[in-house]
C-alpha cells in the first residue's frame, strides 16, 4: 500500500530540493520528519509539509498511524522557469532565471518482522 502527496511550481530550484530529499530516502517517517526539522534549508520545510500530507492521505485512506510508513520514493523535478531580465550599462540585459520545480513524496507501510 502506496500513498503519494505531489506539490508544484515551488519557488526553488529541483538541485536545492534534492540536497534535502537525498537525506530522508529510505528512512521511517517518524525519523525523516526529525531530520527535516533540524534542516537549516527551505527546501526541508517544503518536503516536511508535503511529507505530512503523504501522512495524512495514508491515515485517511487506510488509518495507518505514521510509525509504521516508510519513505519509499521521494522526487524532485525540474518545472517552468521564469525568465526576467536585469538591465545593465550601456543598453544591455542580463538574464535571470526563475526556477521552480514539482515534488513527489511516496510514502509506504513497513510490516513489523515478528
């Protein structure tokens, strides 16, 4: 049993997300949402929310309490960028690029080995 949370455009680049999201992988929730916490990042209170919405959808769905899911799968896309110019001496531009990107945070239910 699966249960995923997506969120898009946010207004950080995909290569800041995953600095973030390469730590939590693979780890329970109750561990992730510790070491989210602590992050001094913007990225880490990003995937926290979504991190607790993914909670959210397994309990409504199924009525998993969150100490028993794992963080199966957690990505971090590249969306749109906007693009924005700087004027500069002498009549010329120079380019900003505004990055965002989509995130997709896949929790899972860990059965306990007896």
């Amino acid at each position: 049993m699966e249960v995923r949370s997506k969120e898009s455009y946010i207004r950080t680049s995909a290569r800041k997300l995953r600095r973030v999201i390469n730590e939590i992988r693979g780890k329970k929730v109750p561990d992730a949402l510790n070491i989210l916490k602590f992050m001094p990042y913007f990225a880490a209170k990003v995937v926290e929310k979504n991190l607790i919405n993914a909670v959210a959808n397994a309990s409504e769905k199924w009525g998993v309490v969150s100490d028993n899911l794992m963080v199966s799968e957690v990505t971090a896309d590249e969306g749109p960028t906007y693009k924005r110019a700087r004027p500069r001496a002498q009549g010329r531009m120079y380019k900003i690029m505004k990055r965002t990107s989509h995130l997709t945070v896949q929790v899972k239910v860990v059965e306990e080995k007896k």
